[in-house]
C-alpha cells in the first residue's frame, strides 16, 4: 500500500509533460511486453486433419475403443519356420566382422536359436501381459497398450505417451514400464505406448503423405479419446521427432516432453562457427568438456559416421517399396537388416565385432519379439515410407515449418554417449526454449527404454519431479 | 616431354582372392562351361515366388515409392507362368562359355568368334557389363558385332565381375575395379590376345578405364557409353554458372545446354534420388542383400526398379515403370535369374562399398588422363551428362564423341543397333589412322 502511496505522490510532483512521456512509454512498453507474451504463446504450428484411406471421409466417425489381443497360429510359426530353413546364406568376406553389414556367419547363429529355441507362443504371452487396444482415427486403426499403474497412497497419477521409432516398436517400452508404473515417489504413471501408423499392429496409411506431424495429431485425438487433456510425452528416434510436434501443435496439452535423442541445431553459420571455435575454446560457445569429447573430432564422429551409417536412411526416403519388399519375404533377411541397427546404434565400436556386440545389451528373445512384431504384420513397407514421407519430399525437410518452429513446453533431454548425434545443451537452447533437464548420460545408445531402462526412468522421473514441484498448486 | 605423357601409367600390381596362401604354381587352363538349370531349382524358384508377400502400394504411388506391387504381382505371375527359364538357358548357351582361374578366382566369360567375310579384319573386343546387369546384356548387340559388312568384324570377350554371375566371388576384402581391370588383363593375354578394343558403361566404364590406365600398349580403343569426367573444382562450378547462358564460352553445345540444365534438377536432386542404393551398397551391402537371396520378386524389384528408372526417369510416373515399352520381360527376367541362380546379389553389391571405401581416391581417380584413342557415346537418358569439354580434360585423344538420339543407362540392352552403329564408325576411325 505504501508504494502505491509514494508512486502517486511521485506521479503527481511531475509536471504534465513528463508525464505525458511517462504515460506514453508506459503504455508503448506495457504494449511491447503483451505483444512479445501472446507471440509467444501463439507460437504453435496448425493442427491440420487428415483422412488416410481411400475415398471420402464418412460424416460420422467411429470412436470405439476396441480390446485386442495379440495373437499367433500353428500356420504362422510353421510358415515362420520353413522360410528360416530355406535361406539362402552368403558367406562374408574374411574378417570382415560387421564392416559389410550384418556378418552371415552370426546370422546363422541367430537363425539357429530362431527356429529351434525362441518361443513364439510364449513372447505372445509376453506381448499380452499388457492390456492392448485398437481405435480408429482418421480411417486408421491406431494400436496402442494402455498401463495403469499401480497407485500408493497419496500418489498422484500422470499421464504419459511413450513414443517408439524405427525399426523399434512398442514393445522397447516393456522394460521400462514396470518402473514408472510403480514408483516411490510422490507420482506414478498411466503409460500409453501406441504404434506409429504402418508399424506392427497400428493400420498402414493407404494415401501418400502420412508425416510426424499427421501421426503427431493422430496421438493427440488418441489421448483425447482416452480423456486425457494434460499429459507427458517420451520418445525418442520418430517418437522424439513427433512428441516435439505434439508439443508443437497442441502445447497446452503437454504437461512436459522428454527426449532421449534430441534434433537441435544452432542455425548453420552459428553451427559452423561453433564448431571451429569449440574445438579449441568450447566455453566461448557454451560447449562443456563432456561435449566437446562427444562432439570432435567432428568429422569423424558426425560427417564420416553419419555417411557410413545412413545408407539405409537415403534408400528408405526414396524407394521404400522396393528397399522392403525382399525383406517382407524372408525372415532372417527382415532380422538382419533390422538387428543391424540394434547392433550399430547401440555402440559403433560393434561394428568390430563378429557378433556386433548384440548380445552384451539385449536378449535374443527380446530382439527377435521385435522383429516378430514387423514380420508378422508385414509392416517393413510401410515403415520405411515414413521415411520418404518426412525426408524425401521436394520440399526441404530442414525449412519444414515444425523445424523453424521452437518448442516451448517445460522439456527435459537425456544425452546418451553412443547415440548417433550428440547435441549440446546450448544448440538445444535454440530450439527448445524451456529444458528443466539436460543429463549426460553415463551410458547408452540409441535405444536408451531398451538398453537402459533404469538409467532412463530416472531422468525421466527426476525431469518430472523438477516440473511438477514448479508448477502452480 | 614426349616420354613425360608414354609413362603416364597406374601400377598393375597383384593380387589373391581366396584364403590362404597364393600357390607357386598357376592354373592356366580354360575350361569350357555350359550354365545348366535343374527341375528342383525351378520348383525352389516357384514355391518361393508363390509364397511372395506383397505390400500394397499407395494410392497413385506409381513408381515413386520404388517398384509399384501392382505391376509387380503381374511379373512374378509370368515369372510363375510363362517365363521359360530351360528355354532361355538354351537362349544363354547359344554362345560359347569358359572359366578360367585367375588370382585364385574361377573367371567367367563368353568367346564370340565372328563371321569372318574374305578381306576382313578380325578385331578382338572386350566388353563389360555393370551392375544390375550381367553379360547377358550383350546379347542383343552381339550379332551387330560379329558379323559385319565393313573392312573389319569382332571377336567378342564377355567377362563376367569377379562376384557377378558366374564369376566367383572374392573371398578377402579390398577387390576393386583396378583388380578387376587387371584380371581382365590377364585373361586377354590368356587367350593370347595382346592388342584389343574394350568397351563399357556402368562398372564396365570404370572398368575397362582402369584398363587403359594399366596397360594402354595393350589397348588399341576404348569406347564407353557411360561418361565419367569432370573439369575439375573450381573450373566445374564457374562452366556451370556461365554455361546457361554464354555456353559457347566454356565449350557448351546446345545439346550440351539441353541435357545438363537446370543442373540442380537434373543432376543433384536427381542424384539424390536415384542414389539410396549406392549409399547403402557402398556401406552395408552385406545387409542390403542379404533379404533379396531369399526373395526372387524382392530381388526382381529391385533390380528392375533400375532397368525402369535408369532408362528414362519420366518412367517414376508410369503405373508399369514403362519397363516393357524397351525390354522384354524374357529378357529382363534371364538377368536377373542370372543373379538368382548364382546367389551372388551381395557379392555384387559389396564391389560398390571396396571401390568407394578406403580406396575411393585410387580407383575412382577422375584426374589422372586416359590417352588411348577413345569413343564416347552420350546417351540422353544416361544419368549424368558429360560434355565433350569436360571429357576433354580426362580422355587426351577422343576420336568420337556423339551426342546418340535415343536410350539410356542400359546402351547394348536397349538401343544395340545405335551402339553398334557407334562403336563401328569409332573403330573405323581409329584404325584408319593406325600405321599399316
């Protein structure tokens, strides 16, 4: 009350052309500040709608939620097993290790323990221990797996989407969930883990344009379905790509995003100017030491690595019918090409080993449960053609309007050191303009809820903890 | 200086390409070959073919998303039901085939002795196929070759790739097109030839390249339908800005102008596009092939996908890939049942990622100068353009360059009375300015 008094008392023992300047600049900067708080909190990009079969759209939508159960039969596992039995090997060079590719003599290895140790029937099982769901949404049937969790007293209970990538699935999540779906803490999360459109169980689109941003809305109508209108999102790989544009398109909605890949660069001359700098004075540019060990030498670890390892990417984003089409054939060959990645992403050291190091971080079972989910599906098609669909249209991806777009939602990122980029904090910043958390992480690569459950499902607790403790009670 | 440009030469060098120690002595014989098939081939081929999974493509996807599954499902019928394969091994057998051991590899190869007329000369001729292809491609042009009016009819070799066809594969690492050129070398000399014309496009260029830079002595022409020269750099880049507009300046023909603008369009975005299978090839081809030995329409895809695109581009919006209006299906399909019956797609595709790894500098080497007499044959539908400006700066003594009417990647498959025409009145030239 007394500041009011002496602002009064002040105001009036100036004379009235002060004032009038006061006055003026007042309502100029009162007016600055109001136009500079709704920029920013205008700064979405449009939702859009889409309809992904063939014909029209019909004039009443159909928003069942539908039970499904993931199922097998003795004339699949039999077709299964004669496909493995008839293929055709080539032996790889000498010591060409995981240079070439997928090295054959391990292959046959892992085809070996297919056929006659990996129990289908029970991974089904495995699979359905979960609670699966199908809802059509813009002519598709979405899949997803919806997990309660189990509540303690006095726990709050928040929602959360887990996103997947390729050529991973929803089933990475599996071992994940049980840790955030009985905590310790004050909270606790209900997991939805839906599949992309055109992977395993969600419907492949039967129209061409089927991008991050349609599946982005797609999983905001199926949050909303679910009566959700406050909630986290995870993801990394496509499911970091998407979430971002959920938080982009709908960020009253996100309650919080979390990565574990995060796509941020500065802006090409600042990229490129940091990049000169930060190799020898990282803290000019706001690289830390553990960035600049990540990050240089530069060429070597992004240039050359990127080139030897995106092949798959080029070929993906511009003839995906043809790059799956063997693979929808032949098991071991859809195994190969997908355990690769598995192998490479995890830790590009793999690349020396004769069995790519697949077994140190992951279980055969676990592996092959995934690569079971696109063969039995036959979703390697429509998988790859996200691909062509983000990447390889005419239109530049990088001016794609959700790449000029900042993101504003309260965000944390997990930096793994053997994921295939690393981004610093400080390139980040130029994109998301809120991050509560940024974490090197001591260990993981690419498939951080797969590899790294516990490490994961820390950051993303702690990530929450610092977000729920700020907000407004 | 003119000793300076004889000794302009590329090591020859050695090599051994299985495991283990080379032995002191060498197996020079020559073997007759005969390819063979078997009804249990032809029933694996079928109950495979039967057992196909095919995607849907997307709702007027055409050729866009790669091969379309409509069309495709129309291949593998005829593939099942009307493809004769014991015919067309009668079809490859017409010509007489031979292996022969070298660097520890079982060579493959054709020998085409001509129809010699009273009065002709008989000029020995190599020619090399590329990939997806295989020596079969030959066999349209073959006839043009070995029997002819003129003053002079060839003797035709077609080799097949070490790891294509019926060539064995490597079994060490680092085999590239200089260890390739070599061996195709030493095969001339095994069949005692020791001056002879060479001919190529796709691998086959680079190929019988290398083969003028090790041994040009050996080399009495060199013609190629595919072009691989640049100006070098900076020079490249500045001919590229100014030859728009004021191309006569930098040595543009109109022609010139024609095929190579917009630059952007036509060659780098085009590249992108059309190089997701290089990319790959060039570093995980164990990987990329390892699906297609198992799946003859998934092999049949994506080879095909190439035979289409790579023969006129405006083939991406055709709903059939436009693959019948210049091939027949028979064949397309004896191609790549040469592939399939071999099981050697992987080792095809790892010669991309040995001749683009380390050795990428030396065997792709655009800079050092080819001065055998050459004959460039510019097909407008080829990838890449070169003009005959830009060929200058690699190729010193071209005899003919011609800009040819029509036809793509796939010269001797498509158009090979235009190819024969061509690689004719080249030879003609350079024989008549050869000391008699």
């Amino acid at each position: 009350m007394q500041a009011v008094e002496t602002i009064q008392k002040a105001l009036s023992d100036l004379d009235p052309c002060k004032l009038k300047v006061l006055a003026v600049s007042s309502v100029g900067i009162g007016g600055l500040l109001c136009y500079m708080a709704w920029r920013k909190k205008t700064k979405k990009i449009p939702v859009g709608d889409g309809w992904w079969r063939e014909g029209e759209k019909p004039l009443s939508e159909d928003r069942t939620i539908r039970p499904f159960v993931v199922e097998t039969s003795e004339e699949m596992i039999q077709d299964l097993y004669q496909r493995i039995g008839q293929t055709r090997f080539t032996e790889s060079l000498e010591d060409g290790r995981f240079h070439y590719g997928f090295n054959s003599a391990y292959l046959k290895k892992v085809a070996k323990y297919w056929r006659h140790e990996f129990d289908w029937e029970k991974q089904v099982r495995v699979l359905n221990k979960y609670p699966h769901f199908k809802t059509n949404i813009e002519g598709l049937d979405v899949h997803f797996i919806h997990v309660k969790p189990v509540q303690r007293t006095g726990q709050k209970v928040l929602p959360l989407m887990m996103v997947h990538g390729w050529p991973g699935s929803f089933y990475e999540f599996y071992r994940i969930l049980p840790l955030l779906t009985e905590t310790e803490g004050d909270f606790v999360f209900e997991v939805i883990c839906p599949s992309i459109p055109g992977y395993g169980y969600s419907e492949a689109p039967r129209k061409q344009g089927f991008s991050s941003l349609d599946a982005a809305r797609i999983f905001h109508k199926l949050m909303d379905r679910l009566h959700f209108t406050d909630y986290y999102i995870q993801g990394g790989d496509w499911g970091s790509l998407i979430t971002c544009n959920m938080a982009q398109m709908k960020p009253e909605y996100i309650r919080g995003m979390h990565l574990n890949m995060i796509n941020a660069r500065a802006g090409s001359t600042m990229t490129i100017v940091c990049l000169l700098v930060g190799r020898y004075l990282p803290f000019l540019v706001g690289f830390t030491r553990e960035d600049v060990c990540r990050i240089y030498p530069y060429m070597q670890k992004n240039v050359y690595e990127l080139l030897r390892e995106s092949g798959y990417m080029h070929i993906q984003a511009t003839k995906p019918d043809t790059a799956g089409c063997g693979l929808n054939d032949s098991p071991v060959g859809l195994a190969a090409y997908i355990l690769e990645k598995f192998s490479t992403w995890t830790d590009f050291k793999n690349r020396d080993l004769e069995d790519g190091g697949l077994e140190r971080k992951f279980s055969l079972d676990d592996l092959l449960t995934n690569v079971m989910i696109y063969w039995t599906t036959g979703s390697i098609i429509p998988s790859m053609r996200f691909y062509k669909e983000n990447l390889g249209s005419s239109s530049n991806f990088y001016k794609r309007l959700d790449n000029v777009t900042k993101i504003y939602v309260p965000t944390g990122l997990a930096a793994f050191p053997h994921e295939l980029v690393h981004c610093p904090r400080v390139w980040a910043r130029s994109r998301f303009t809120d991050i509560r958390s940024y974490t090197y992480m001591p260990r993981g690569g690419h498939f951080a809820a797969f590899e790294e459950p516990a490490l994961l499902s820390q950051d993303l607790m702690q990530f929450v903890k610092k977000v729920e403790s700020k907000r407004p009670k």
